[in-house]
C-alpha cells in the first residue's frame, strides 16, 4: 500500500497520469496540466473506465454486426450482400458521429449508438434509392433520346442510356453521402452542422 497515491496526489487533467508536484507538462501525453493541484477525484478513474466500457460496447456492437451478416450470407446469400452493403457504410458513419460527440465531450451509450446506426442506415437506404431512381431517370431518358435521334432502336442507345444512368445514379449517390456525412468544426467559429439529423436525436434524447 505503500505506492498508493495519497489524496493530494496530482494527476494529469487529460490522461490521468500521475505527475510530481510542480511539473506543468505531463509525462504521458505531454500536454500542459491545467489542473497541477488538483487532488486525484475517484471521478476522474470513473470516467476513465467508463470510456473503456465503451470502447467495450463498440467492439462489441461489431462483432455483432459481423455475425449477423454472415449469418445472413449463409441462408439467403443475395440478402446477404444487399445488408453488407448498407452496414458497411453505416457502420462508419456511426463510428464518425461517435468520435464527433467525444471530441465535443459526450462519449455516446450502447443506446445511442444503437440509435446513430439505426438512423445512419436508414440515411444510406434512402441514398441509394435515390441514387437508383437517379439511374433510371438517366437511362431511359437518355435510351430515348438516342433513339429518336437515330429514329430506331439499337445496341447504341442502350449502351449510351446505360452508361449515363451508371454516372447519374453514382454521381447522386456520392454527392449525397458528402452532403450527410458528420463534419467537424474547423474553427472556434459557429458553422454549420451537416449531421443535425443525428445530433439533434441524440441531444433529446439526453435532454
């Protein structure tokens, strides 16, 4: 017990390492201590553990995810893809929210996280649906313009509706996941927030 920090021992306010008396940069992380007499708070450990159980939790929230997936893959391999599809992407986009609201101070619950992934998917079905009526639209308009202008049907404008309707629908697909995806603040002044949709959610439901 004789290596027990005393009350009055000092602790880094960042990483919670324990530093001498005086010394203003923390060995650690070698960030400047903002709080060189602060007392060691059993809080500080709390919240130390805390963020390791979530870490836990997303760990965990993927292992499930995977097995889910492959369990999928191996009775209807078709449905299988198509939910890969859209957990892949989802499940960074909840990852990124996820790191967004720790750097804001709020390390997000299983809940929570359970919430962001839900609403995240359900963000990648819609673009992709809309990147699929943006294909069709492209296609076939495209098909028929061709093919009036040769006044027949051919090899041609089927190619040429294709591949249009193969840059529309990317095109849409990848403009709408910029225009959704979680951004961070560049600078101490107040920008726009482009993930509001989750943000919002999140901060009710804590409300």
């Amino acid at each position: 017990m004789s290596n027990t920090p005393g009350e009055n021992a000092v602790r880094c306010s960042d990483c919670g390492a324990l530093l001498k008396r005086g010394e203003d940069k923390c060995w650690l992380c070698r960030r400047t201590s903002q709080a060189k007499d602060a007392p060691s708070s059993p809080l500080a450990v709390v919240e130390r553990k805390t963020a390791g159980q979530f870490s836990l939790a997303t760990a965990f929230l993927i292992i499930t995810l995977i097995a889910v997936c492959l369990g999928t893959l191996r009775l209807a391999p078709g449905v299988g893809v198509l939910l890969m599809i859209v957990a892949a992407p989802a499940l960074i986009r909840t990852c990124v929210v996820g790191v967004k609201e720790k750097r804001g101070g709020h390390s997000l619950s299983i809940g929570e996280k359970l919430l962001a992934f839900l609403a995240s998917s359900a963000i990648i079905i819609l673009v992709g649906v809309a990147g699929f009526i943006a294909f069709q639209i492209a296609c076939w308009g495209s098909c028929a313009a061709v093919a009036g202008i040769q006044q027949k049907e051919g090899e041609n404008a089927m190619l040429i509706g294709i591949g249009a309707g193969c840059f529309a629908g990317v095109g849409t697909i990848i403009w709408l996941i910029w225009k959704t995806w979680p951004r961070w603040k560049k600078s101490s002044v107040a920008t726009p927030d482009h993930d509001t949709e989750i943000t919002e959610l999140l901060s009710r439901l804590r409300g």
